[in-house]
C-alpha cells in the first residue's frame, strides 16, 4: 500500500513538472510513421518465422573478433539454431570483425542487427581505431555542433563495418564525483547541458543511418558504486529524479531517440526488494518508462552478464524476468537456450503475454528495417581501413579538444605566453614521454622537456629534476597517463604533488600545471596558480595544449563539472588568439588530406634518385601547418634520418629570411629612403661607379650589379690558403671561423666590401640596366642596414625578430648553438675549405667573412622559417606582436617595373617559363625566394599558404643539379594547389 502511494505521487509530480506526454496523442510503435514497404516487408518476415525463431530476434549476444574459433563456431551455431536477432561486437580488430560480421551475416536466416558500444569511437572496442573524446571532455566545449559532427564521424564508421546501432550516448547526469563507473563518461553535471550535447549526439548518429541507444535509464549519475561489479542504490527522491535525472531522457525521447537502455541500478523509490534491478522492474521498464513518459522506441537491458545481476539468478532466468518487465531486447544473454527455455514458461505460465512478445519481435524488425537490412549489403572488406580512415575525422577530434581545452586559472596573468624573448621555458611531463606534445612544445620554443615515465616516480626522481630546472623563470608541468579513480587520486603519485609543491613555492619560477585527465582530479591540483585541463591524454589533446599555451589557439573550454567550492562547474577563462602559427589537418584549412599526400611521392622519388639525400617539406594554409614531413638521410650512407628538428643551410633564402627583413624594418621605421640613393648611406661608394644606384634599384635586382665577383678566389693559391688570409687556429688577428680547422684575417669582410665597390657594372640596354640577379645586391644592403642601425646584422636580427619569435633553430653559425649532428652536410669542397662542410655556411665568400654574409648564412630547419614567413605573411602581426607598424611586407613582394618579376628584395614567379620556380597554379602575387644548396619558400597571400622545402642537394657535389632537373620543388607546389578544394 505504502509503495503503491508513493509511486501515485511520483507520477503526479511527473505529470505537474510537464514529464508526461499528454496520453491524447500516443505514438505510433516504434515511434515513427511506417510505410507500407515496411509494413510488407515486416509481416512477411515474422510471418515466416515460427515462435521459437520469433524469440531468436529479441536476444543480441556478445561477439569477440580477438577470441578462437571455438567462439566463432558457437555464434555461429546461436545464429542457426536459435535465430537470434543481433550482435554486440566486442573487442577486437576492424579487419576481423567485418570478416566476422560477413559471415555471421551469411549464416543469418533474418539479417543481424549488430551494436556496438563506441561511445567515444569505435576504439572503445576495437585497435587500429580512432578516439573521439570522452563525454566530459565534450561537455567542455562551447560549441556542441562538434558534438552532432562526433556523431556523424562515428555513425559513418560504424555504417562501414556493418554495424547499426551505437550504445551511446551516456546522458546520466553526473552528480557524484565518486562515481566510479559513468564519471568522464557523462557530459557533466548540469542537466541541460546534458540533454542539449545527448541530442546533438543522437542527430549526428541517427541523421547518418546509425540507432543511438541513450543509456542508463533512469539515471546512473548520482551513484559511488560500479554496476559492473555490484548492484548500485540510488537514493534519489522525488523531486531529484523528476527535476534531474529523467530530464535528459525525456528530452532525447522527444527528439526521437530510437532506443534506450535500462541500466542495472535499485531504486527504492520504485521496488522494495534490494536485489531487484530497474532491469527487472516492472515498475520502472513498462510503468515509468513505457506507459507514463510512452516511450516507444527499442528497449534493451544493460549487459545482462554484468555481476551486479548475473550471480543472483540461474541460468536463463534474469532473461526472462527482463522481459517480463517490459525489455525489447536481451543484451549479452549467457545462455541463450536455457533463456529461451524460461521465457516460454513465463509465456505459458501467463507471466508474460503472446501478443506482448509478437509486438517486441515486430519492434526489432522495423529497426532492422530502418537499417536498411531490407537491402542488405556485405561489409567492403578489400577497402574497409581506407573507408574508415576518413579525414574529415581527424579534423573533428581536433577541434573537440581545440574548444574543450580549459584554462582554468590564470592568477599569474602568464597564459597565453607572450614576449617569447623574456621567457626561459622548461617543460616537465610525468606519467608519460608524451611524444606529440614534446612535439608541439618544442615548435614554439627550444627549451627543454624533461620526461618523467613513472606517474609514481620516487622523491629522488624529481630532485633531479628539479635541480635542471634553475636556468628556467618558466615551468611547464604536465600530468600524463592519468585514471579515473578517485581513491587513488586519479593516478597523481605522492610525489609528483610534493614536486609541484615546492615548484610553486619558489618566487624565481612561475609554474604552469596541465591536466591531461579526469576534471575531478583539479581537486588535488587547486593551489596552482595557473591550472590547464586538457580532460584526456591522446594524440589530439597533446596536440593542441600547447597551441592553447603559447596562444596559437584561443582557449574556449568551461569546466562541466564542480570540482570544488572554488573550481565549480562553468569555471573556465577565455584567452586571446596571438595568430601564431596553428598545427592541424588539411581539411580544415579547405585542402584534400589524399591528394597533399602526393606530396610523399615527389618527395622520395627526389631521394631514390639522388636529387639530395633528404628533405623537410612545410605547408600552412590560413596560418596553420597542414603538412610537416621529414624524408630520407642526411647523407646517402643513412646513418642519420631527416626528422623535424634538422637544420638545413638556408643559403639565399637568407636574403629575405635576413637581410631583407632589416631592411623591411628600417623601412617601416621611416629610416630608410628606397629611392635615396645608396652613396646617401655608404659615402664610400660616392666616389665609385655604384654612386647613382638607389636602395630601390638594388632590391630590384637592377642596379647594373654583376652577378658575383672573384672574393674568396683572391685569397687561395693551388697549393691551399694564403698565410696572409687564412690561420688554422683563432686569434684577434684571425677571428672570423671558416671552418673549425680554418679562420680568416678579421679584415676579410673589409677586403670584400673593397673588391664589391672597384666591381665594374653590367652595360646599359636601351638607357637602363637590365635585370640581373646579383649577390652583391644583398652585401650592399646588408652594409646599409648595418650602418643605419649601427649594429651587426645578426645580433639585430636575434634580438628584433628571431628571439621574440622563439626560433631556436635560425641562427647564423649553428655550430655555436648545436653540435654537428644536428645540422645536414653540404658540399664535400675539394677546392677551397677541403673538407666536407657541416655547420659552416656553403657560399663561400658568407664563409670567408665569418659565416654572417647579407646573401646567405642562415640556418634553420623548415618550422622556425616558417614562423617567420608566417609573419610575413600577415604583413608583420605574430603572437600578440606588432614587427611591422606599415604594411611594408605586400609594398617589398608587389612587383614594380614591366619586364622585372621580382618585388623589392623578393623573387616571383616566372611566367615566361614552363618550369618556373614556382607552380603556374599559384596566383602572380606568390613571393619567396629559393636558395642554391636546394631550399626554397614561397607565400601566397591571396590564399594564405605557406610553402617550405628545405634540402642539401648539394652534398657531397654542388654540380648535382637533378633537383631542377626533376622539377621536384615546382612539383610540390603543383600538388598543394591540386589539394586546395574549391568553395
């Protein structure tokens, strides 16, 4: 009497807070109109089954493709004998379970519905498969569209391995932080965030041909215990369930949600008996669910293996009662003929009525319908993985966590970093070497990552740490490999607390504490003063924490969950976006992932036939890296593998990767006059035949400069350096490095600078000098950018734009930075320097003056060029910085004169040529430059990308020309702009 009252209330509050759907106008079954090719196609196959395969088509069993044969040939002989309805693949691999799926599918007298569990991406299951995120993280975002695009992701995977239906998502409300069992699985606390990304969800599954399954009714938010392990009590009263926990179901049955799994919980509110599950409630699967909120969509039962009901029934038993209790479908049954057997003496025991069974077997059939099982085709084996690796999907699990990424304090003002030239930073991971986030950290600055493998690590561990760390104003800690298990701390050791303890009491360092884990574990890190969540730890998330960090990327996350009575739910600080370059997938900035990656091909076809041993080849769409690739060996004996952080001889990309940008800088200043004449800044050449030309004509390449003259050449005889210009050892006399083994006079670059103003000059053609590309051009402006700053060249250009820039790699003479086997050989030089030249600059007037030549010198590998031609690109804006206060960079790259492709210290296209050394696909407003040793890049600044392609063809023998010969830089440019999908 007292139970029967209480749950009369219960439905009377249900019916006052708007949960009950009016009973005038009841869904048709299944919750959806039925035509009459389905309604055919449904009678006539329940009509050629007898009752016993009837019950076949209400049972789903568990399918392994990583167990033996024996497993196999017992499903198989399930679906034979037993006809049963559908498959629940578990774990396993893509490759087997389509087979699998093939020929239990073959063997099927009525199609399989087949499940899966894929809450966060069929890796949930299955190897070789791609994570999405988890619902917290999910529930992080600003924007749940990627929620309905996870969706859609997942649907078109399952739908390409045969699969139809998605238990997902979870829509329990978490309001436990103890839950041990839904916890990051859920969107959060608040129950209309919940309901609003739930829908999203089911949209993008349902919109794409795929059943959602939201789960667990009525709520397994609110619980401390594990329904795997035991049977769960939820206490929640009236009020609770009504407000909360049914709100998010209610909302996702009103959206068509197609089925709906009861999870194993007790609730006292409904049943007096404690081991009796909502499973196997009558009260709570056909009183609440069906007949007061007249859900009409599939009902399956939660894994009926689970422990928490599985060890209190007999065999066959709990399924009987399961769908005595209103269940649609018997999920993971352990024994499906000692099932069968019980529910067909419930049937005839009146426990369980005929036409009630009829109608459920109908049920199942319209959804088969529904998946197109009518029709039904094999899965495509042969190109499956290809299928299921779609690239658009990429591009959704990074843009999850690009607005997940939560900065949740901020109190030393320090996110996102800025100033790169004030800050020392260091970076520690533990718990894990966290390759693409040591990656990524190391694009943006070259301090040092320390790794710390052991998340439980010894006190020792982190004193050794901790004493590398003194050189550093800036920590970055991140926390790796973490759990979701509150009694352990969700796997913070001891003694990584007490490091991060004593790190934030020293004053010298400012800390930075990064989360890649359970929101819930913030608890342990809340005395941080500058706190990141990144929710999971996986490729995506590593990927983009430090774009967040150094503000390549805005932060946009909340937290979804209250951690704490300081951190609770909605907490999170938006930060700006500093336009530094961003690492991410083609599709997003508008190219074909498949067709940049003919890239590949041109690339190693340049390495199997020797046009340079290696090569790094960079492209940026929109400001951020699309394609980053390293190919082949430093030399040909593949001792050493090309890989990002190589450094390459720039060689006349020096030209605007150094000079220029002085001369760009002087000229935005108001310091420089292009049409001055360059004697106004050089008196010098006031009394030489260079005494006309203006900075404009010099830039243009057509100031009657000749190509080169002899410098080096002067100083070596057939028997080896002059002992005037040459030492094999350094001193004040001798201080300007050759080689290691070699220094010259420490008036060499005096001397050239002589030789540059007695050069004659080229005859006038029709009253003008012609063009023609000069490297006296670049000595010139280099030694008028030297005299108007009134500082050498390098150390200007270190402090102006490559520190503040954070390039670790540019420099001029690496070998000062980096030891040799950083850096890719050049020319094995039989004639001047004898030897073979490896971080020492390959022209060799650049060589014979100290290595800092205003036309080449500069080393970098193909990252940090780009940053710096990304901030060319955007006319001088980069990382919260203004290097240019004029849009003098699109004045420098426009072409001025008929007849001269080149802009003002850039060079251009050329039209004229078929094989030009740029791609005739890209626009006229293309600029960049190209370098002898095998270097190029190009800019486009009417579709914003960025090319880079580094090499050293030149090794060991500068004659090898078969890089023009194979037309491979060209090439490559051709490729990207095939990629570039049209709008």
């Amino acid at each position: 009497m007292l139970k029967d009252f209480r749950i009369g209330i219960f439905l009377l509050v249900l019916a006052v807070t708007g949960l009950l759907i009016s009973w005038s106008a009841p869904r048709e079954e299944g919750g959806r109109p039925m035509s009459a090719a389905e309604q055919n196609w449904v009678d006539s196959v329940f009509n050629s089954l007898t009752p016993d395969q009837r019950l076949g088509q209400l049972f789903m069993v568990a399918a392994y493709s990583n167990k033996d044969r024996k497993h196999a040939q017992y499903t198989e002989f399930l679906i034979k004998n037993y006809n049963i309805g559908g498959l629940m693949f578990l774990q396993g691999g893509p490759r087997r379970q389509a087979n699998l799926t093939n020929r239990y599918q073959a063997a099927a007298k009525v199609p399989l519905l087949v499940a899966m569990d894929a809450e966060w991406g069929l890796d949930m299951r299955l190897d070789s498969s791609m994570h999405f995120a988890k619902g917290m993280t999910l529930g992080a975002m600003d924007d749940d569209q990627y929620v309905y695009q996870m969706g859609r992701e997942i649907a078109l995977k399952m739908k390409t391995l045969g699969v139809h239906v998605s238990f997902s998502p979870v829509i329990d409300v978490n309001s436990n932080p103890s839950n041990p069992v839904i916890g990051n699985r859920s969107f959060g606390e608040n129950k209309e965030q919940v309901a609003k990304h739930g829908i999203s969800y089911i949209r993008g599954l349902q919109d794409h041909g795929v059943m959602a399954v939201v789960k667990h009714f009525p709520g397994h938010g609110d619980t401390d215990v594990d329904s795997h392990v035991a049977l769960p009590v939820i206490n929640s009263d009236m009020a609770r369930l009504t407000n909360v926990d049914l709100y998010p179901f209610q909302k996702a049955f009103e959206q068509g949600v197609m089925g709906v799994m009861v999870g194993h919980l007790y609730m006292p509110l409904f049943d007096t008996v404690r081991t009796l599950s909502a499973t196997i409630s009558r009260n709570l699967v056909t009183g609440l669910l069906k007949e007061k909120m007249n859900y009409r969509g599939l009902v399956f039962t939660d894994a009926l293996n689970m422990k928490s009901v599985s060890t209190l029934y007999k065999p066959g038993e709990l399924d009987a009662l399961a769908l005595a209790a209103g269940n649609d479908v018997l999920l993971f049954s352990e024994d499906v003929p000692m099932a069968l057997q019980k529910i067909k003496e419930f049937i005839a025991e009146g426990k369980v009525e005929q036409a009630d069974v009829d109608q459920r077997v109908r049920k199942v059939l319209r959804a088969k319908y529904w998946a197109g099982l009518n029709r039904y085709q094999p899965v495509d084996v042969p190109n499956l993985m290809q299928n299921l690796n779609r690239p658009l999907s990429r591009m959704v699990q990074q843009q999850i966590y690009e607005h997940a990424t939560t900065v949740v304090k901020n109190e030393d003002d320090l996110l996102p970093f800025n100033r790169l030239d004030t800050l020392r930073i260091a970076a520690v991971t533990i718990g894990s070497d966290a390759p693409t986030y040591k990656e990524i950290m190391g694009k943006y600055q070259n301090g040092p990552v320390y790794a710390v493998p052991n998340r439980y690590a010894v006190d020792s561990t982190f004193t050794r740490i901790a004493g590398r760390l003194t050189p550093y104003n800036v920590v970055v800690v991140s926390l790796h490999n973490m759990n979701n298990t509150p009694t352990h701390n969700y796997g913070i050791g001891e003694g990584a607390l007490k490091f991060l303890k004593e790190l934030q009491a020293n004053p010298r360092i400012k800390t930075v504490v990064v989360a890649f884990g359970n929101a819930y574990s913030l608890k342990h890190l809340e005395s941080s003063r500058n706190l990141v969540c990144g929710y999971e730890d996986n490729y995506a998330s590593q990927l983009v924490v430090p774009q967040v960090l150094f503000g390549a990327l805005p932060a946009r996350g909340r937290l979804p969950v209250t951690v704490s009575e300081n951190l609770k739910a909605g907490t999170g600080l938006p930060t700006p976006d500093f336009k530094r370059l961003r690492y991410g997938t083609p599709e997003e900035a508008g190219l074909d992932s498949r067709i940049l990656s003919q890239i590949d091909n041109v690339a190693l076809e340049a390495v199997a036939y020797a046009a340079a041993p290696g090569c790094q080849v960079l492209v940026a769409k929109d400001g951020m890296v699309v394609f980053d690739k390293s190919y082949g060996y430093c030399t040909y004996d593949k001792s050493q593998p090309v890989n990002s952080s190589t450094l390459y001889d720039l060689a006349s990309v020096t030209k605007v990767a150094g000079t220029l940008q002085a001369i760009m800088y002087l000229k935005d200043q108001g310091k420089l006059n292009l049409d001055e004449r360059v004697a106004s800044y050089l008196p010098e050449l006031k009394s030489t035949n260079k005494k006309d030309m203006t900075v404009r004509e010099v830039l243009m390449h057509q100031a009657g400069l000749k190509p080169g003259i002899p410098t080096w050449e002067k100083t070596i005889t057939k028997a080896g350096p002059k002992p005037t210009f040459y030492a094999s050892t350094e001193s004040p006399q001798f201080s300007r490095e050759v080689t290691p083994e070699l220094y010259s006079i420490s008036t060499s670059e005096d001397s050239v600078w002589t030789w540059v103003q007695r050069s004659g000059l080229l005859p006038k053609v029709k009253g003008k000098y012609p063009v023609e590309y000069s490297d006296l051009s670049f000595i010139i402006l280099k030694r008028v950018a030297e005299k108007v700053l009134k500082e050498p060249i390098d150390g200007f250009l270190q402090r102006t734009f490559y520190q503040p820039l954070g390039l670790g790699t540019m420099t001029y003479n690496p070998l000062s930075k980096f030891p040799k086997s950083c850096i890719a050989p050049t020319e094995n030089d039989t004639y001047y320097r004898r030897t073979l030249l490896q971080g020492t600059v390959h022209d060799q007037t650049a060589a014979m003056i100290g290595g800092v030549g205003g036309h080449a010198g500069l080393f970098s590998n193909a990252n940090d060029l780009a940053v710096l031609m990304q901030m060319n690109l955007q006319n001088g804006r980069y990382g919260g910085q203004r290097f240019f206060q004029t849009p003098v960079v699109t004045e420098f790259a426009r072409s001025t004169e008929a007849g001269n492709r080149r802009g003002l210290g850039w060079d251009k296209g050329d039209p004229s040529k078929p094989e030009g050394p740029t791609s005739n696909l890209s626009p006229a407003s293309t600029f960049g430059h190209t370098g002898f040793t095998g270097t190029c890049v190009w800019m486009d600044p009417e579709n914003k990308i960025l090319y880079i392609f580094l090499s050293n063809r030149v090794y060991p023998d500068a004659g090898n020309n078969k890089l023009r010969q194979y037309n491979i830089r060209t090439r490559i440019h051709d490729v990207i702009y095939k990629s570039l999908q049209k709008t």
